[in-house]
C-alpha cells in the first residue's frame, strides 16, 4: 500500500500511473504529464508550449471542459429515474472529482509545496470529522438514557 | 492564505453539516422541492467554474508578462462572479416570492445562511478581483509581484470548490425533498 501511495505521489520516470511531482518553479521533465506516460506526455508537451512550464492555457481548458462536462452529467444524474441508492454516491463522487480537479490543478496544489497539501488536507480531515460528530449527534443525541 | 483557507473549509463544513442535520425537519412549507430549481442553479454554477478557469489563465498571462490579456481575464473574472451573483440575488428574491425567507422555516434558515456566507465570499472576491484589475490595467500588477494575484486566485477558486459541494448536497440531493407524509404545505 505504502509502495503504491509512493508511486502515485513521487514520479520516477517509469510507469504510465505515475504522477509527476517536481516544483512549479522548475521545468516539467521531458515527456512527464499531468498524470504521467509517453503519448500523454507528448500530449501535455503540446499544452504547455513545449513542457517548459507545468500547465498552459490548453491544459486549462481541458480542466475546465471536464469540470462542465462532469457538471452536465451531474445533472442528467438528476433527471434520470431508477437509480434508487446509487444516486447520492453517484453524486458525491462526481463532486469528488471536481473537487480535486480544482484544487489539484487550479490551485496548483499538485505542484505546490506538499506542506501546503498538508495543510489543507489536515484542516479536511478536522472539518470532516466536525461534520460526522454532528451526524452521529443528530443520530444518537436525542436517546433517552438506559 | 492556504492556513486561511484550511479554517474556511471547517467554517463551511460546520454549516453544511448543520445543514443536513436539519435536512427534511421543517414543519411548514415551502420545501425544498416546491422552490429548488435545478436548471437555473447549474447555469450559475458552471458560471462560476468558468470563472475558475478564467481566474488560472489570468495568473498565466500575469506571469508570462502579457499585461492586456492578463487585465481580459482579471476582469472576466469579475464579469462571471457579478454574474453569479446576480443568479443568486434573484434566487433569493423568487423564494422569498414563494414565501421562503429565512424564518420561515429551518430550510429556509439553514438554506440562507449557507448560500448567504457563500455569497458574501463571492462578493468579496468580485472586489478583490477588480481592484486587482485596476492594479493590472495601470502596471501595478506585473510578472513579478503576480504573487498578489496568486493568492487572491487561491481565495476564488476555493469560492468554487465550496459551490461545488453546496450544488450537490443543497441542490442535486435535496430537490427531491417533499413535504413529509400528512404534511400540508403552509406559505407564508
């Protein structure tokens, strides 16, 4: 597990899953992309004006197109009937995947400082657990004692 | 900005919370299903991703030293937050049309004051952003300083990922929340 979590987060040169992680100041390494391999790496040299900065204007609007894309899903998600319990984790994921589009991306934080991941994905995990214990106080506050 | 923004994410989770833990708990109408309109919520939300994507070339053409494109997109941004905005302010008025303000109910209440902070958010980045534009405009704002422009771009795109949580869990999940079995509908 830790051997994968590692191979996603620290790119090697080596495998098409591999995410690229060198500092926004710094040049992309040649045919490395946003989510790594040769064709896509071609792909993201294109983008970025020759792989000489870590996005372009081209791969920001790829970013976007997907971000309206999954929103236009979203909501044909909504209109569709029968799709009974799969329809809020359906959801939930979809959001989930703009989420990180965002701020992987946009807020440059894939290529930031990984304190900074830190951070934010420390101040997530609080607010997240903020959000069960409420739940969980909603579920079970008003039980009259044994 | 990022230690601001990490305080931010468990400001707005607590009202989210707070939100679902009053979800489907009014008495009275009107519900979430009489009001929500889901067409009009995702033409303003995908005016608010295209200002993302307008807030990161604008940083691009900041720091490749193009200051007229970089100006464009600063004020795109500002054009596309005015306009969510707007989306919002008729929301707001066509519910409480419909009777729905935030007294009236604990939909209403929680309703409003989710989407209110978020719009407050908004409304600040929409002035931060013009001020940025100005600054832009009269070469204040270059390649080398686009820092500035960096971390207001943070506070606007976390603007976004916040209204990509409220459209689904306020819009999407909870259109279909009807009044409650034997539950009549009473507008104020």
């Amino acid at each position: 597990m830790a051997s994968l979590w590692r191979k996603l987060t620290h790119h090697d040169g080596n495998g098409w899953w591999n995410l690229p992680h060198t500092p926004s100041n710094e040049p992309n390494p040649p045919h490395e992309g946003p989510i790594g391999g040769a064709w896509l790496g071609n792909m993201w040299r294109i983008l970025t004006h020759g792989g000489v900065s870590h996005a372009g204007p081209g791969f920001y609007w790829l970013v976007g197109l997907f971000l309206s894309i999954v929103t236009l899903v979203e909501v044909w998600l909504f209109a569709v009937e029968g799709l009974g319990s799969w329809y809020i984790p359906l959801l939930l994921f979809l959001s989930l995947l703009k989420f990180i589009g965002v701020v992987a991306f946009f807020m440059h934080l894939r290529f930031d400082h990984r304190l900074f991941t830190y951070l934010f994905g420390a101040s997530m995990v609080v607010g997240i657990f903020i959000f069960t214990l409420l739940l969980l106080l909603l579920e079970f506050g008003n039980q009259p004692p044994n | 900005m990022w230690a601001f923004l990490g305080s931010d994410v468990m400001f707005f989770g607590a009202f989210i919370a707070t939100y679902l833990v009053y979800r489907g708990k009014s008495l009275v109408g009107p519900y979430p299903s009489e009001v929500l309109n889901i067409p009009i919520t995702t033409v303003s939300t995908f005016v608010l991703l295209m200002s993302s994507l307008a807030m990161v070339l604008a940083l691009h053409y900041v720091k490749e030293g193009e200051k007229n494109k970089g100006t464009l997109w600063i004020l795109a941004v500002v054009v596309l937050g005015a306009i969510f905005m707007g989306f919002q302010f008729v929301e707001f008025r066509e519910f409480a049309h419909l009777g729905l303000t935030p007294r009236t109910n604990i939909f209403g209440t929680t309703f409003f004051i989710l989407t209110g902070i978020h719009g407050a958010h908004v409304t600040i980045g929409v002035i931060w952003m013009a001020f940025l534009a100005y600054s832009s405009n009269n070469g204040a704002l270059r390649s080398d300083n686009a820092l500035d422009l960096e971390i207001a771009g943070l506070y606007w795109h976390f603007v976004d990922i916040v209204w990509i949580v409220i459209f689904t869990v306020i819009y999407l999940i909870s259109a279909n929340d009807a009044p409650p079995p034997g539950m009549e509908t009473i507008t104020h």
